[in-house]
C-alpha cells in the first residue's frame, strides 16, 4: 500500500503529560493530501500551527519538542516522539494533532494506546502516492562514543545498541527491519524507562512530574519495580529504536534506508536528520511508479517500506 493515508474520522484519547503532570486531550483529525502532520495547541488563542518537521525541534531534553511563533506568540508541544511513531509505523501521511496543553500525553509510556486510537477510527487511502526519503550515502552524526548513521539500503531498517552499565540492561544490538505488521508486534509495546535514583532529581528540575509505574518502566541497582515486569525480554533497547523511529518522522516522509545506532537518544537522532537534509547529494524524494505499485500488490519484495493494505484502497 504506497499512497497517502489519513484517519478516516476524528480520533482521541485523554492522559498525563510525563513531564507537566497535567491532564492533556488530545484529538487527532484527518488532513487533506500533502498536508503532513501538523500540531495544534488548541488552548491558546493565538498561535501557530507546527509542522511535524526538524526546523520546529527546540530541544530534545529527555523528549522532542517543537515550536514555532506567529504574532510574537510563541507555541510549543512536546513528548511527540511516540504519536509520531504510531504515525509513522501505521503509514499515516496526514493528520492534524490538537492537544490541549504543552505536550503529547505519556499514556502508558509507549505507543501502543496511540496505535489502538489509529486503529479504533481505521486509516482512508488518498488519491496520491507517498513520496519517500531515499538516502543515497552514508551520513553519520557522534558525540564521543555515542554514534547515529543512516546508509543507502532497501526498505527501512535500524539497528540499535545501548549500554547503561546495569545488570538489567545488557549491551546487546536490536535490530528492527519494518513492516507496518513488525512495527506493531515488536515495537509498539516497549515504554519508556528511567532510574530510581535519577527520579527525584528530574523532579527538583521540573521534570517527570507525571511519571509513574503506570506509564514507565522504573529499576533500581537490581530490579524492575514494576509489579508486571517486562513486556518485552529486552524492553530497553526496544524502546530506544521505538523513540528513534518517531524522531526520524521528522523528515516529513517515510524513509528508504538503513540506521545503526549506539548509546543515541533524542538528540543524536534530530541532528541526524538535519544533517542529511542539509545536503541534497545525501538523499532524493522518490514517488513510487507503476512497476513499484504492481510488485505491492502481488507481495512481492519491494525497495519501499512494507505498509498494509486497506479496505476501500483506491484504484
């Protein structure tokens, strides 16, 4: 299924912000073709309208947040990295986020509640074809050891290593091969996690003020204090790639190619991003043709990320 997709009605869900603490709503509409994914603060008065797109990134403190200012107003939405996941892994093109408040509600800590609101409204097939981000040479972005690269590669493909130094951790590759079936079996689940020890010093800085058991993953020297445990053996990592995959929807398009990361986190991923469209020799827009269209339909191997098919798909 390569062309556009949008909500077929309006979605929405209710939470806490992870960081303000706040009760947040959130309502997600459809969007004409070629629109993107936009964000609406839809409790201030005068404000502008941000594009899901690395020029809005403000900061990438433990989150990924974008502003953008209109008439001296200036608005600000953060924690979107997992919505933009669900979009992302769900092949959503369009849509128009209105969030009532200064960031994406945390839900459980991953992005599965996002992925069941996409799929309680289900997903329209649009007239137009995708267009995708093929990268076409190897860009890499590092902070002393810490490293992102993306390389020119079939599909969609990321490769992740952590090392936290913690017995629960190990430091063991994931790698994640796309599909919109895989996306919803192997990433969607993983949370976000955080340190006993670090809790209480995120809070004296205003932060993680609505951070619970109920929405992350929390260990301390030896244990999960979660009474349920892991959803996933390697939750971490997993999560890692999940938080990656919503950052790199930042370039306004899916992505043909291959990532391999070490140690990365929301700002390694951003930069990353910004460095490749920075250069037009590392990348090309590519719409699919006919031949492309044809090889999905069968079932065949394609060089293009693999969406499901919908109900209704137009011809």
């Amino acid at each position: 299924m390569l062309r556009q997709r949008t909500l077929r009605e309006k979605a929405s869900v209710t939470g806490v912000g992870l960081h303000s603490g706040r009760r947040i709503r959130l309502e997600v509409l459809p969007a004409p073709e070629d629109n993107g994914i936009t964000f609406v603060r839809a409790d201030m008065r005068v404000h502008a309208e941000l594009k899901a797109c690395i020029d809005h990134v403000i900061d990438t403190t433990l989150a990924t947040t974008l502003a953008a200012g209109v008439n001296g107003s200036r608005a600000s939405v953060g924690t979107v990295e997992h919505l933009l996941a669900a979009f992302n892994g769900m092949g959503v093109d369009n849509a128009v986020v209105m969030v009532d408040g200064p960031e994406i509600p945390i839900m459980d800590g991953s992005a599965e509640p996002f992925v069941r609101m996409i799929q309680s409204v289900g997903l329209e097939a649009q007239r137009k074809l995708k267009r995708f981000i093929a990268i076409k040479k190897e860009v890499k972005v590092k902070d002393g050891d810490k490293f992102a690269r993306i390389t020119p590669g079939e599909g969609l493909k990321i490769k992740c290593t952590v090392d936290f130094d913690h017995p629960l951790i190990p430091p063991l590759p994931y790698t994640f091969k796309f599909t919109e079936r895989s996306f919803i079996r192997d990433l969607t689940r993983a949370r976000t996690f955080g340190f006993l020890k670090d809790v209480e010093a995120l809070r004296e800085r205003g932060l993680a003020r609505g951070g619970s058991l109920d929405n992350a993953v929390v260990i301390d020297e030896y244990r999960v204090l979660n009474p349920d445990g892991l959803r996933y053996p390697d939750e971490f990592v997993r999560h890692k790639v999940l938080d990656a995959f919503g950052d790199l929807a930042l370039f306004g398009m899916p992505f043909v190619g291959h990532v391999e990361m070490f140690r990365t986190g929301h700002a390694l991923n951003t930069q990353l991003v910004r460095k490749v469209l920075r250069d037009p020799k590392c990348f090309e827009v590519v719409t699919p043709v006919e031949a492309d269209l044809e090889l999905v339909e069968q079932g065949a191997p394609s060089r293009f990320p693999a969406f499901e098919p919908l109900e209704g798909t137009l011809a």
